[in-house]
C-alpha cells in the first residue's frame, strides 16, 4: 500500500472530517467512506507495508507511486503489464488527462502522472490494467491525444 494513501486514510484531520461533507460535499459518501477506513485499515496496518517511491519487491515486479496511489509493472522476459490502480478511472482520462474528479484530492500531481503514464507504456508496448476498466488494454496515439484500446479477448 502507498504510504502516502495509508497516511491520508489514517490521518487524525481526516478521520475528524469525514461525514461533515467538507472532504467530497457529500456526507452520504463520506459516512461510506469512514466505515471502509475502520472496516479495512486497521488489518492492513500489520499486514501490509507501506512502500514510497518507486521499490522492486520480486524479481520483475517493480511498485512505482502513481500520485498517491500504487502502480505496478510486472515484467517477464518480453512481455510487461502495468497495473495502475486508481490513476484513470474512465476512459476518457486517457484523452483528457486534466480532467478529474472529485475524489482527486492532489489533482496537480495526478495530471502530470496521468500525462507521463501513456507515453511510457506505449512506448514500452506494455499491457494496462486499470482497476476502474476492468479490462486490459494499451494505449493509442490518435492525433495529439491518447485513446484507451481494450484487448482482444
């Protein structure tokens, strides 16, 4: 796990806050939240490191910092996938790289690690994975923008 996502979700700020709607303007979604921060952090806190940066944890997987997040490269002999968790959650995020949501709460940094992640995955031919897709994929250079190309089944 990202040790920057633990520390946020951990925070004392942020634990006093959700539910309020001052986080998302929606306490609804906030009071969702919370309840996933006590259901699932505490376990992780033993179980799971938490890495920065960019650290090789087996041979040909590498976990990298993806605003945040946690992405991961896994490579065999010539065949690579990146796994980038939450950095796109639409499709459309790979041709709009600026646009965000309201759960991107550093959106600076996510855009610039958004319009760096197609460039580097064309370029090494790798299969993507996105959480939010749900599918595999590559991605395409149409004109000046990118275009998510899901793979064939």
């Amino acid at each position: 796990m990202s040790r920057v996502e633990y520390e946020f979700w951990s925070s004392p700020e942020l634990r006093a806050r959700l539910g309020s709607g001052s986080i998302y303007g929606r306490a609804e979604l906030e009071n969702l939240m919370a309840a996933w921060v006590d259901r699932c952090l505490p376990p992780a806190r033993e179980r799971h490191e938490r890495l920065s940066g960019e650290t090789e944890i087996a041979s040909g997987i590498t976990t990298f910092d993806a605003a945040g997040h946690i992405s991961v490269a896994i490579s065999s002999g010539a065949d690579s996938l990146l796994f980038a968790d939450d950095l796109l959650i639409v499709r459309e995020h790979a041709a709009d790289a600026d646009w965000t949501s309201m759960f991107d709460l550093d959106p600076q940094t996510l855009v610039q690690t958004r319009r760096r992640l197609p460039d580097g995955a064309a370029a090494d031919r790798n299969l993507v994975f996105h959480y939010h897709f749900g599918e595999a994929g590559r991605f395409r250079r149409r004109g000046a923008h990118w275009e998510w190309e899901p793979r064939d089944p």
